[in-house]
C-alpha cells in the first residue's frame, strides 16, 4: 500500500508482510493491527481507513483506500521505489494506546517525523 503526504507526494509504503519503508527504499517501522510502530517497537500511528494517523488522530498520510479524513490532494506523479532494504529484527511492540478519535484535519508533524 502506498502513501503520500499533504502535498500529494509519495513517501512511504507498507509491504505484504506489514513493513513499513521510506519509498527511497529504508525500512523504517512495522503494522501489526492496526498500530503502526517504529523499528524498535514504539507505536508511532495507527493505520485506519486507509489513512496513517498520528497517536492523537491527525492524518498524516493517505492511500488510494483513504476515507473519512480530510480532502486529499492530488497525487504526484512518483518516482521509481528504491530497492527495500534488509530491515532489522523489530522491537518488541508496546502495547497499543487506546486509539484517538480520528481527525478530519492534517496533523502538523509528517510521516517521516513519525519514524524519526
């Protein structure tokens, strides 16, 4: 699944096996659920409707799934995806927070300062 920023742009995407890359290619973080986590296992989102959300709810990122956030942009035409790197073995996850009401607005941090 691809995702894109609140420019339109296309940054990140989650494999088949629920890893999450940067679409230069870097692994950066995993799904399990719904929470989405960082390579060492903190919950950094939640994955809902096709939207990557913040732990308070504010969209972040959306896929061509996306619904009930809001409006997204038009989408950039992407460059090629980078060869996926090897990813290190994840962090035990922490036990997912109880999720946040989901927003209808864009939250100020990306979804690069999700993993960060």
């Amino acid at each position: 699944m691809d995702f894109y920023d609140r420019n339109g742009r296309a940054t990140h995407y989650i494999n088949d096996a629920g890893k999450v890359y940067t679409w230069s290619g870097a692994p950066v973080g995993f799904v399990r659920g719904d929470s989405v986590y960082n390579n060492r296992g903190v919950q950094v989102g939640r994955l809902h409707q096709g939207w990557i959300r913040d732990l308070n709810g504010g969209a972040v990122a959306f896929s061509d799934r996306a619904a009930g956030g809001p409006i997204p942009p038009i989408k950039q035409i992407p460059a090629i995806k980078g060869i996926p790197g090897i990813p290190p073995i994840p962090g035990i996850p922490q036990i997912p927070r109880i999720p946040a009401i989901p927003s209808l607005s864009w939250c100020a941090r990306s979804v690069s300062d999700l993993f960060a």
